[in-house]
C-alpha cells in the first residue's frame, strides 16, 4: 500500500503563498499605523501615554496571533489529504480570522474611545 498523500498544485500553492504575502504585508501595515497612533496619543499626557502604551501592546499581541494562525494555516494546508479537506481548512482559518480581527478592532475602539474621553475630561 502506497502512501498516496494529497500534493497541493502549484498554482494553488502559489497563491497560498501570495495570500500569505498579503496577510503578513497587512499585518504589519496594521502594526505601523497603531504605533503611529500610540504615537500621536503619547503627546497627550501620562493617561494617554498610558493608553498608547495599551494600543501598542494588544497591535503587537494582535499581529503575533495573527501571524501564527497564518502560519498553523500554511502548515495543515501542506497535511491536507484531499481537496476537500483543503476547502474545508480554508473555511475554518477564513472564519476564524473573521471572528478574531472584530474582536481585535472591537478591543482597539474600546480603547481609542477611553482615551478620547479621557483627553476630552477637562484638566483639574
């Protein structure tokens, strides 16, 4: 009995592997733009700095988890027996993805919006 493993075509690896191109570039897209923004708070006072601080973290938190998700994603892919399995696997990671980057913006606008009030609270 021969060990008859599902191969990915080329093609299909290629574009996983533009897929996982584009993740990464927007991650990292992700990343810059809220130390930008954790910049522009820290200018604001020890609670901003505070909050930027908070920003910063959860972005990095957020790029690593999301960056390792890609990653366990790329690895089942090359495991996948079958095309249904791919498609399957494909539908879970996009799902997954899905559900985790509404949490993260939710997390985020949380956070933005305390620290808009707090440099909306006048000054005692």
């Amino acid at each position: 009995m021969s060990d008859s493993r599902f191969e990915i075509p080329k093609e299909m690896r290629a574009m996983a592997e533009a897929s996982f191109e584009q993740a990464r570039n927007t991650f990292e897209k992700f990343l810059s733009s809220a130390h930008q923004a954790a910049g522009s708070l820290e200018e604001r006072g020890a609670t901003a700095r505070t909050n930027a601080r908070e920003i910063g973290s959860k972005a990095v938190a957020y790029a690593e988890k999301n960056v390792q998700a890609s990653l366990d994603y790329a690895q089942s892919l090359l495991k996948a027996k079958d095309l249904t399995e791919v498609m399957r696997l494909h539908s879970e990671y996009v799902q997954g993805q899905m559900r985790s980057l509404a949490e993260q913006a939710s997390e985020i606008g949380q956070i933005v919006s305390r620290a808009a009030m707090d440099a909306a609270k006048p000054k005692t």
